[in-house]
C-alpha cells in the first residue's frame, strides 16, 4: 500500500472511531459531520471524498456491524440440536443490537420509516439464511413442525426481533434488551416445536 492510500485508510479509520464515539455519547442525531472530522482531526473535504453523507457513514458503521453477526451465527451449525440453533440465534442478535445500542437502533429504524424506498433498503433485510437453514434442519430432524414452510417460520421469527428492538430503541433502551427478549421468545419459539 502506498503512502497516500495508508493516508487515507487511517483518516477513513479515524473518522469511523469518531463517529461510534460520538454517536454513543451523544446520539446519531445530535452528531454533525462537523463534529466527527474535527475529533478524527481530518477535514470536511477528506470526510466527502469518502462520504456523501453522515447516513452513508452510518451504513457502512451497521456493515462492519454485521461481520460481527455473521461471524458469529456461522458458527450455529455446529449445534446438532435445531432448537438450541434457534435459541442461539436469538442471543446473537441481542448481542449484536445490545453492541449498537437503542440510538443506533432507533436511527436505523427512522431511516427506514422515514425513507423505506431510499438508503436503508441498501441495508439487508431479509431474514438471514441461517434462520432459514435452521429451520429447514429442524423440519428435516423433526424439531419443527412441518406444516408450515422454513422460510416463512424464518420470516415470522425475524419480524418479531425487529419487533422488540424497534419497542427497545424507541423507548431508550428502557428494558433488558437481551434478558426480556431471550426470555420472552423461548415462549414463542415453542408455537413452532413439534410436540
């Protein structure tokens, strides 16, 4: 790598810490591109040739994000038990929320209410394959039952995350996020158990 794109990689690494700092203690909304460039110390103009905006910025905050979740739900397959999978997969996506925080979560939400034909359908949103492939393992192994399609059990269970991360961002984070969720969904999960 050469020195100028060394540069420019430490000022865009800059720029991301700034804005996770920030946006923590202050709030995504009440962060300014201003703010960000002048804790990363770089200028307005370096920030723009790499953002066109603080929304693209916070897109591809939530992408490095998801390596996390990915990384994380890759290893599900190594459960044998399909409902312990499910119960799993339940946890890292509190972990993975709990690790953006409600504000974070309440501006991705806002993005999305806001403009649900613009920039957060870049972000996606379908339920992840390896919900699916859970319960299609868990059909397979009769764990779930079998009357219903795995992708739409998958889509069900993923409505209802977001479900409980929109109600915990948009009151503040005013509950256990990953106590209640997890707590409350093994109740739920247990509508598609085979019996």
């Amino acid at each position: 790598m050469g020195k100028r794109a060394q540069n420019d990689a430490e000022k865009i690494a800059r720029i991301k810490d700034a804005a996770r700092n920030l946006i923590s203690q202050k709030g995504y909304e009440d962060v300014t591109i201003r703010d960000i460039c002048a804790i990363a110390d770089v200028t307005i103009a370096s920030f723009y040739r790499k953002y066109h905006s603080k929304d693209e910025l916070l897109l591809e905050l939530i992408k490095e994000q998801n390596y996390y979740f990915r990384s994380e739900t890759d290893k599900i397959r190594e459960i044998s038990d399909a409902r312990m999978q499910l119960e799993r997969f339940v946890e890292i996506y509190c972990d993975y929320w709990q690790m953006q925080g409600y504000d974070l979560a309440r501006t991705v939400n806002k993005l999305y209410l806001n403009n649900p034909g613009g920039l957060y359908l870049t972000y996606d949103l379908t339920p992840p394959q390896i919900l699916i492939d859970i319960f299609q393992n868990g059909q397979d192994n009769s764990f779930f039952r079998k009357d219903l399609l795995a992708a739409k059990m998958a889509r069900t269970v993923s409505i209802i995350l977001k479900g409980y991360c929109f109600d915990w961002s948009k009151n503040s984070g005013m509950f256990d996020f990953k106590s209640t969720v997890t707590s409350e969904m093994k109740i739920i999960l247990k509508a598609f158990y085979l019996l």
